[in-house]
C-alpha cells in the first residue's frame, strides 16, 4: 500500500510538535501494513486515527485524518488533541472535572468538525479577501496553549484548543475581524487580560454582596431597624454575574474593542455574549462549531445570510446588511 503525506501537512507538521513528522513518518509504516487502522468519521473513504503523543518526544496526541484509496492512502490533516490515556495531571495543571468523563471518539469528532469549518472560512478568505486572509495570526503551538491553560486555571476545550492550533487570533483590517458582525478571534494575550480582568470583577461583586450581608446581619444585631432596611442585602436577582470561572472569551467585538463579545463555557460547551456594561450575559445556544459552520456556510451561500451580509471593499471582507444601508464606499454584498 502506497501511503503519502500531503505537502500542506509535511509544511505544517513542525509548527505542532518538532516530533510531529517523525510520529507521522511511523504512523505511514503502519497504514501501509493496516490500512483500515482508523475509524471512519467523515466522508466515504476517510478515517481517522489517534498518535499517542506520549510515544513521541516533542509531539502532542494526534487526530489524524486519513483518505483511502484503492492502492493509495493520503494522509491530509493532523490536529493537537487532549490524550485519552494521559495520566492525572500534574497538581498545578487544571484537573477536569470527574463529572465530564472523556469521550476520545466524541472529542476527536469535534476537533476534526472544528478544522473543517475553519479551513472553510480560510480557504475562502485566501480566494476572496486575501487582506482579511493576511490579518490571521499563525496558530499556537501545544506549549504555548497549556501555559495559557495554566494562566487562566481552567481547563481548555478540545474545540476550542483545535481553533487555537490553527489561528492563534485576528488582527484584522481596518478595525473589522473576518467572524460574522465584523466580529474578532481573539489574540491569546487579549484572552488571558479580558478573562482575568473578568474574574477581579467578579471577585469585587461577590465581596460587594458579602459586606451588605454581614452590614444588614450586625444592624439586626443591634435592633435598629431603620438601618437595617437601609443596608438590606440586595436580592438575589439584583445580583450581577460578572463572570464564571468556566467561561472562556473567545470573540471579540472587534480587533481592538473588548467592549462585547463571546465566550465559550468550558462546562457545557455553549457559546454566550459579555459586555462591559454589566448587561446580563446571555446564552448563544451555539456551540463553537456550528458558530464556525454557520459563518462559512453564510461566506460560501451569501443568500443564507439573515444579519449579517458577507461584502467586499478592497479585498477586505466587511460584514454589513444592503437591507438597511449605511455601509461605506466601495462596499458590495456578495452573491451566490
């Protein structure tokens, strides 16, 4: 059996791992004696099969995504996955929680999900909107993503360390990310900032409501009852949540505008809108990938837009809506 490495996966292997080509190079040695050694996931004819990182040195636990032919096995796309037979971790390291037990199959399902909706976008960027193209950062390699998991001491999704693999933030042009409402992946330095800054706020509020507490239980203690109705603590459904510890920012505003955006709940995998403005967050009841397939099925089928209208001004992409106009010179929805 035949089996190659695509040339795009040779160029990026060493941006994962430095063993990452060797891992490969060994895991071609096996297809070529098991060819049918992964699980079908996709599309006909296309499996995929984990590489034990611990195996390797340098090199992280793999999904890789492999085509098979008659007489001919390509193997295309190779993405960082947590290890379904790690070991307890170290104990600086975020733990999971007992109650999310690990499901390898489900996790490299979405990892590949992941990659494919973005590969979408960025292949459609390359061809239409080549600066907005430019404007995307590298991805991050699994060092960089795990000292980041340590920064913020929660512990980072598959989906969302997949994302990161691949593009490691969006610098954007002209002010505008290429998500839709011109939104922003977020640099990692922006992440580690806005979730901290996040967390003090929260911190602030919870110790906010303690002291009204303790301030209205000592004036009941002391029988005054006009102060005590005074310095009443506020109800439950007065108190703000700023932030939740397994809440994850991941979309900005824009670029350079952390004033709102999305987060990604660690918990249950859910998207969900912050602000700055102590607005109530709220659910997106969208989980990463279809956010992610909506935007390149929007990109790719302009008409299945209902917001947000992908259009071009320069080979920028600019989301806007032709409905309502205001848009800038130049600007020009997209058709197909």
């Amino acid at each position: 059996m035949n089996v190659e490495i695509s040339p795009r996966l040779r160029e990026a292997a060493t941006e994962l791992g430095a063993g990452v080509p060797y891992a490969l190079k060994v895991l071609a040695g096996r297809l070529a004696e098991e060819p049918e050694l992964g699980r079908p996931t996709g599309p006909p004819g296309v499996l995929t099969v984990m590489v034990d990182g611990d195996l390797f040195e340098d090199c992280p636990t793999l999904a890789v995504d492999y085509l098979r032919e008659p007489g001919r096995i390509e193997i295309r796309q190779a993405i960082p996955t947590p290890s379904a037979s790690a070991g307890p971790a170290a104990p600086a390291a975020p733990a999971r929680s007992r109650d999310q037990p690990v499901d390898p199959a489900a996790e490299a399902l979405t990892v590949r999900e992941i990659a494919d909706a973005w590969q979408r976008i960025t292949h459609w960027l390359r061809r239409h909107a080549p600066a907005s193209h430019a404007a995307l950062r590298p991805g991050a390699g699994p060092t960089t993503l795990t000292a980041l998991e340590h920064d913020l001491g929660t512990p980072i999704p598959p989906a969302l360390r997949a994302l990161w693999s691949l593009s490691a933030g969006d610098d954007g042009v002209g002010g505008r990310g290429c998500l839709p409402g011109n939104r922003a992946l977020m640099t990692l330095d922006a992440v580690a900032e806005s979730y901290r800054h996040r967390m003090d706020a929260q911190a602030h509020e919870d110790t906010q409501a303690h002291e009204d507490t303790q301030a209205h239980e000592d004036t009941q203690d002391h029988g005054d009852a006009l102060n005590a109705r005074r310095d009443a603590p506020r109800p439950e459904y007065d108190r703000f949540t700023a932030w939740k510890a397994t809440w994850i920012p991941v979309i900005a505003l824009g670029p350079a505008d952390g004033a709102s955006g999305l987060y990604l709940d660690a918990a249950t995998g859910f998207l969900g809108r912050w602000s700055r403005y102590n607005e109530p967050p709220d659910d997106e009841l969208d989980t990463l990938v279809t956010y992610l397939e909506e935007a390149a099925d929007m990109l790719e089928a302009p008409a299945l837009a209902t917001r947000d209208e992908p259009g071009l001004v320069d080979g920028v992409l600019v989301w806007g809506n032709s409905r309502y106009g205001g848009e800038e010179d130049g600007w020009r929805a997209l058709t197909g």
